[in-house]
C-alpha cells in the first residue's frame, strides 16, 4: 500500500502512519517536520516523475511507501497522479484540513457555495475570470500566479465589490496570516512563498441561504430571455431570436471573458454571465451605462460596464475568449477588425444595414477567421380583435461569425 498522508493546517500529526515505511516523500518541510523510521529512504518532492518511479520500485518489491503532503490530498493534490499510476485500490489516503476549507473557518464563513479554481501550474486568467464572475471563490496559488499577480489582473477592469484574502502559513501558529487588501494593493505587495489560497469575495454576497447542491447556484433554467425580461430604450435590444444563435455562438461559460461591444441595453452581456462567463459590457452612451447595470443587478450578475466608444474604448481590456459587437455605425469594419485581432476563440457580430455585411465579413476575414452567418427572419404571434392570431414580422437582421481556427501541434489548422 501507499499511504497518504495529509498534514498542516491543523491537522493532527500521527507518527504512526510512518512506522514500517521504506520510503517517504513528500515536500522538504513536511519530510523536516518528522522522523523517519530507521532505514527509510527520504526523496523531497520536486518533478513528480523521479518520485513516482522510486514509488514504483518499492510497491514492486511489497515494501511500504508512505507520501507525505498538505492538507486533503485528494483535493486538488497528489491523490490523483498516485491513482493514475498505482490504482486507487493500492492508496491508503489519510486526509487532513483543506487550505480552502482552514481559510474559510478563519473567517467564520461557510463554503458550500464557493468555486475553487486552482492556478498552482496553470494559466493564471482562468482563475481571473472566475474571480469577476463569481462572488465567492478560492484561488490555489502557486509561483508565478500568487496573491500580487491575481490583484493585478482583477485591478484591470472593474470588478465590483472585490475584496481578497490572502491566507499564509495555515496551521502553523507562529507564522499563519490571514489579510483582507484589496486587488490594488495585493498587486503591490510580495507575498513570499507561504501563501495557501486567495479568496476572492464580493462583500455584499457572502450568505446566499441553506444549500443542497455545493458550488455555486445551478446555472439558468431558460436563456435568450424575452425583451421586457430587461430595461430598454424605444425596443434598442437585441431581439430572443437573434440572442438565442449569438449566444450559441459565443459558448460563454465558467472561466471566459466576453465583451458585449455596443451593448446597449446589455442583454447579451446579462445572459453570457448568467451562463458563467465573465464580461465587459462596452458602451458610449450614458443612459445605456445605467441601464446595462440595472439590468445585470436585476438578473443577479456581474458585468463590468466601460462607459466610452469602440474601438478607442477596448485598450486597456484583458483579450477576450468570445466578442459579441451589437452596435458600430459606420465604424463597425474597424471595430470588428479590432476585436477579431484580439478574441482567442470567436467574434459575432448582429448587423441590420445590408450595406454592412460585406466589410464586417471581410474584417473577420482578414484576421484569420473562418467566417460563417444567417438572415434571421422571424414572425412572432400576435393577437387580432376576435380571439384571432396572425404572425408579426420582425425585423430582419444578418448575424455572422468568426471562429479562429485550431492549430494542432503539427501546426495543421482544425
């Protein structure tokens, strides 16, 4: 068997569980903090394969392997390498108190309804776009993508009511801190090497209520929502029909960040963050700014509102997975040109004029999209005097799209 063995914050350390071990592994300052049964062999945990390969000599011989890590190691841990190689059949795992789990209990709050996003080796922006999309989340950290790099990425764009906290040396009471800054001044600070997790929370929404499913709430029942669903001026919304294609089309979920460019009432921008994703609502108008936040606050969402004009407005914006343009006049080309520069994965683009559609479609084009679109034409019901129906045309209106292609690892394009 291999033991595992979860240790720190506040878990209980029980030299039992090393007694008979051949080898133990594990980080330099857990394999420090014990003794070692006499003959046992010690490797400090760097490359996980060297280890994993000393692992597998001594479960061949039936010699007792006992792995040493932090916290629940089945929780975004070593668990899962160890299962792939060895069975889960072969782990003895013993696991103690969570990072995520000791940082909320510092702080008196339940997390049941938090997300927890690991960026320890990972791309840091996933975890950046779950902090602006959800108002309670945890951040695994790790060297390059700490508390300052986090803070400075959510200190880009607005991010609401954002607060973090950033959770060192748990379990060891004479170096643990726990410290409320906020992204601007986590940018500002080195951090060092002890931090556990960063909680990324939204002062307003930290009790939603008893729970029955963990995670965050289940995601909409219904989407492309009926127009008096939002606050719109003189019918300057993006029709359910038309909402319904574009947001197939952009595929927003947990983890992306979508601009809604010229967004109007931000009917797209609501329903992309009601579907998980984090997003920038760009607008030039003043009354469009207060209505696309009264609309995200009545929906239960956050989305970022960037009062200025397109293209001059989206500089200073992290890229976007997917981009949705509703709105340009006659600088839509240069618009579309811009962000299909900068989108990672698709733009689409709603436009009325006929006139219109060509150079859109060369923009996207042009920046190596494979572009695709549709004439949506639709009539609704409608009742006439006499308990009769007839079937009321909408306006039509053209929606292209533009998806990146996949480059393989050949350098082939899927």
């Amino acid at each position: 068997m291999i033991t595992v063995v979860g240790t720190g914050t506040g878990t209980a350390y029980d030299p039992r569980a090393l007694l008979g071990a051949g080898l133990v592994v594990g980080g330099r300052r857990h394999l420090d903090a014990v003794r070692l049964p006499e003959g046992a062999e010690r490797i400090v945990l760097g490359p996980l394969g060297p280890a994993l390969d000393a692992m597998e000599r001594y479960v061949a011989q039936e010699r007792r392997v006992v792995v040493l890590a932090s916290g629940d190691p089945g929780f975004f841990g070593i668990v899962r390498a160890l299962a792939e190689r060895f069975g889960p059949e072969r782990l003895d795992v013993r696991p103690g108190v969570s990072s995520v789990a000791a940082a909320f209990a510092r702080l008196g709050l339940p997390w049941d309804d938090a997300v927890v996003v690991s960026a320890h080796g990972r791309d840091l922006r996933t975890a950046v776009q779950v902090c602006r999309a959800r108002p309670k989340v945890a951040v695994l950290t790790g060297p390059g993508a700490g508390p300052a790099e986090l803070g400075a990425a959510l200190a880009r764009t607005p991010a609401g009511d954002r607060v973090l906290v950033v959770a060192r040396a748990l379990g060891d009471p004479a170096h643990e801190h726990v410290e409320r800054v906020t992204p601007a001044e986590a940018a500002g600070r080195d951090w060092g090497t002890a931090v556990n997790v960063v909680l990324c929370l939204d002062g307003s929404r930290l009790l939603g209520g008893a729970r029955t499913v963990a995670g965050f709430a289940e995601g909409p029942a219904g989407w492309a929502l009926p127009e008096d669903a939002f606050a719109h001026r003189d019918s300057m919304i993006t029709k359910f029909e038309v909402r319904a294609l574009a947001l197939a089309r952009l595929g927003p979920r947990l983890g992306d960040l979508v601009w809604d460019v010229g967004a109007g009432s931000g009917s797209v921008a609501v329903e992309c963050a009601r579907l998980g994703a984090a997003v920038v609502a760009v607008e030039k108008t003043a009354d469009g700014v207060e209505r696309i936040r009264a609309n995200a606050a009545a929906h239960g969402v956050d989305v970022a509102v960037v009062h200025g004009a397109a293209p001059g407005a989206l500089s200073g914006l992290d890229d976007p997975d997917a981009v949705f343009v509703g709105g340009g006049g006659r600088e839509l080309p240069g618009i579309v040109g811009v962000c299909a520069r900068r989108a990672r994965r698709t733009v689409v683009v709603a436009v009325a004029a006929l006139d219109r559609v060509p150079a859109a479609r060369e923009a996207l084009t042009s920046a190596g999209f494979v572009c695709d679109g549709v004439l949506l034409q639709s009539s609704r019901l409608a009742p006439l005097p006499g308990d009769v129906t007839r079937l009321a045309a909408a306006n039509p209106v053209f929606l292209l799209w533009g998806v990146r292609p996949l480059v393989s690892s050949e350098g082939v394009s899927q």
